[in-house]
C-alpha cells in the first residue's frame, strides 16, 4: 500500500472490532478507506478538516482525522492518526 504519510501502528477500538466479527462486509469496507485515507481521500470529513488535513500532511507533525460514513449502517467510522505518526486508531466517535 503506497501511502502520502505514515500510519504507525495501526489499532482498532472494541466497538471496530466488534462490527469486524459480526459483519464482513465492514472488513472490505475498512480495508478500502484505510487505503483512501492513506492517499489522503478524506471522506466524509467537512471541508474545513479537509483542508487542515492538508496541511497536516504536508506540515508532517500535526494530527490528522477523517470521518467515512459505512453505507450498510449509515454509521460513522473515524480514522486518527496522530501528530508523531506513531499510531492510526480507527474508531467509533462515541469511543473517543
């Protein structure tokens, strides 16, 4: 996978892994937005944190977010990748 920054580690909240082990289709669908999110795709994200993930990518040290609304459940996923690119935390907005 070519990505625009660097992931870290990659890690997931109980709530992802829960609807990971119930559904399959949500497998699919978060391998395919972790790999538009690392070609800086923002998703759902509002035009204002588009912009700030801009520029968060090119200035490589802030934090970075995105919002991708899963279809089958009309449900907000968020991806987090933080400022040192140390870690990507996929989750549920109410786990934050």
């Amino acid at each position: 996978m070519f990505n625009m920054f660097e992931l870290g580690q990659i890690v997931i909240t109980r709530g992802i892994n829960l609807l990971m082990s119930k559904d399959q289709s949500f497998n699919q669908f978060l391998s395919g937005v972790l790999y538009l999110y690392g070609c800086c795709y923002w998703g759902d994200t509002c035009p204002e944190d588009k912009i700030s993930n801009d520029e968060a990518v090119k200035a490589g040290n802030l934090r970075i977010h995105s919002v991708y609304i899963y279809p089958k459940l009309n449900k907000e996923i968020w991806i987090i990748t933080e400022a040192d690119r140390s870690v990507t935390t996929i989750l549920l907005p109410e786990e934050y």
